[in-house]
C-alpha cells in the first residue's frame, strides 16, 4: 500500500535481505537540485524492527559510488541483499538507530545521476532525514522531529556527507544535528582527477564529468568526447560501479576526448563549486582517511581537515594506516560509529584540530 507522507515523502513498505531485523520503506521525496530547483528523490528508511516506540536516534547515512544507472540505486539492492553498503547500515540499525539513505539526485527517478555534485547531494542528504521523520510507520517507531540526527559516509558519501554538515545550518537547521562521520572525502575534485588520470581510478573521472554534465548541461561533455569517449559514457550510464572501474581503468583523459575540459574555464569553476572546506560545520566532526588511498589522496583529506579547522570547526581527525580505499571504509566504520554513539549521548567532543 502507499501512502503520502506531509510534505516530504510519497513512501511504500517493502521488505528488506539485509540489514535483517528491520522495517523499511522505499520514498521519493522532494529535495533541490545544484542549481536550486525543486526535483524529486528516491531512497529507503529502515528501522530495527525492535518494538521500540520510544525516540531513536536518526542516521542520514550517504553511500559511496555505486554507478550511473538506475539499477545501481542503494534502493533497489536492498531487497535483493546486493546493497554494498549494507553491511555497514547493519551495524548502525543493531544500535537501535533507525537510518535513511538517499539514492542521490538521478538514481531511481528520472534523469541522469548528478555524480559528484556537492550541492545536490548534500541537500538528498538532509532532505532525506526530513523525509524519514514524516513517515508514519517511521515516526511510530520513534523517528520523530526531535529525534538526534547523526550524517554518516565515505568517497562519494563522504562528499555528500561533508556537503550535508556545510549545509545543515542554512538549508535544514530544524534537523538537530550532532554531529558527521565523513570518510574518505574527495573535497577537491580537481586534485582527485588529476590524481586518478591514467591509475586505477580513471573511470571514475569520467563518470564524474558525465554527472557534472547531467547537472550544468551548458557544460556540454559531447563535444569534447571521441567516439571511444561517446562509447564509454554510453556503457557508464548503463551499468554500475564494479564494471565501469574495470572499464575505465588507467584510461587517461586523452583517450576518451577530442580536448580535456578539465582545462576549460566553465569546467574548473563548476568543479570548483563543489569544493569542500569552505564553510564550517555547524555541528561536530569525525574526518578520516586511510594513508594510502589510491583513489581519493590522503592529502585532500588532510587538507579538508586543515580548512575546517580553520574555520573554527569542531574537527577529530583520524588517519588510518596503511589503508587504501576499501580498507579505510571498512576500518573506520566501527571508530565513526562509536563517535556518533557518544554525540548521540551528549558526551563531551574530543577534536585536535590544535
């Protein structure tokens, strides 16, 4: 049966593989595009099916690249159980806290997945929190406007994480934020392509100029792509992650383009405008970043860190040697987890940004 949430969410119950113990609802709710406009949002809410009424800690939870196709949407693995990051989810809903997690603008709805758009995804993420506390079945369970809020992800959700805690104060500050796990961030997107260019994480360049294109269309990817370029962009948007990193890997820019608009001016500065590290965090933050990450370097990380900190925010800042991407994932999970518990708790934060 579906049923409209006020005003946030058009929701159905479904059942879920994984995490198990659990209630889940599959939504689409209202959000805002990078460039300001209504749009609308697919995602899940899942909550320990656990007999709880009482309130319950919310986790708005932003997963890392899982593709540009619409089967690839976080929603769509979990009844099956094919979800990656389930695992993960099944850790923080063994807490008692309930989660919800956006499939990001274009995965699940129409239109093409807006892939490395800071603005966007930061908005899915908080919009996505507003919309799991006007679920009935939801709020039933203690999910409610009074609920503590905690953000949580890594690479890609560890942008749209970052974006979400920029963003708390002046697009959702009703949410009552205490706090942001962020991992593995790509906070420049430039550093992070001309790092990957011609290495393993290659594709994921052109995946992201494929969801800056989707965003900005003046931007206009086509004309700067070859027909193996055309090609490439064509096979992304039709399969996920695992094939489309085998496929572009340790490509470099100059074989998929006719001229790199990495060097163009409207490139950079839309690139640019998904930059993390220039607002602070209203609420805490526990950053981390494995030290050797081949996809994302550790040095954007770092410097994430060193701009947050000199914006005055509250920053704990973990390294995680010697993780490489998938490692630093997995390894800091528990560590963020556990700091989100102590926010949720009200203890004192503990930051070294000194």
């Amino acid at each position: 049966e579906t049923t409209f949430g006020v005003p946030w969410a058009l929701v159905d119950r479904y059942s879920m593989c994984q995490p198990t113990r659990t209630r889940a609802w599959h939504m689409e709710y209202r959000s805002t595009s990078a460039q300001g406009t209504p749009n609308v949002v697919s995602g899940t809410v899942i909550v320990p099916d656990d007999g709880r009424t009482g309130p319950r800690p919310l986790v708005t939870y932003a997963v890392g690249t899982v593709g540009l196709a619409d089967m690839c949407a976080p929603s769509a693995g979990f009844p099956k159980g094919t979800t990656v990051e389930a695992n993960l989810i099944q850790q923080l809903t063994a807490r008692g806290w309930a989660v919800a997690v956006t499939d990001y603008e274009g995965l699940g709805t129409p239109g093409d997945h807006t892939y490395t758009v800071g603005r966007a995804e930061g908005q899915a993420v908080l919009d996505a929190a507003r919309a799991a506390q006007r679920l009935p079945g939801a709020v039933q369970a203690g999910v409610t406007a009074d609920s503590p809020v905690g953000i949580m992800g890594y690479s890609q959700g560890g942008q749209a994480s970052g974006w979400a805690a920029e963003l708390h104060g002046t697009y959702a500050p009703e949410l009552k934020v205490k706090g942001t796990a962020t991992g593995g961030v790509p906070a420049d997107l430039l550093k992070v392509a001309d790092f990957n260019n011609g290495n393993v994480g290659a594709g994921l360049i052109l995946m992201a100029a494929v969801g800056q294109d989707a965003a900005f269309p003046e931007l206009d990817l086509a004309k700067y792509l070859n027909a193996k370029g055309r090609h490439y962009v064509d096979f992304m948007k039709n399969n996920c992650v695992a094939i489309d990193g085998i496929a572009g890997a340790f490509k470099k820019i100059s074989d998929v383009t006719v001229r790199n608009p990495l060097y163009e001016a409207d490139w950079q500065r839309r690139l640019r405008e998904s930059d993390l590290g220039t607002r602070r965090p209203d609420a805490p933050v526990f950053l981390y970043h494995g030290t050797l990450d081949e996809l994302i370097p550790y040095s954007v990380g770092r410097q994430l860190r060193a701009d947050w900190c000199a914006r005055g925010a509250d920053v704990r800042w973990s390294t995680i040697p010697p993780g490489e991407h998938v490692i630093g994932a997995v390894a800091g999970a528990v560590p963020a987890a556990n700091w989100l518990a102590d926010r949720f708790a009200g203890k004192a934060t503990n930051g070294n940004c000194g």
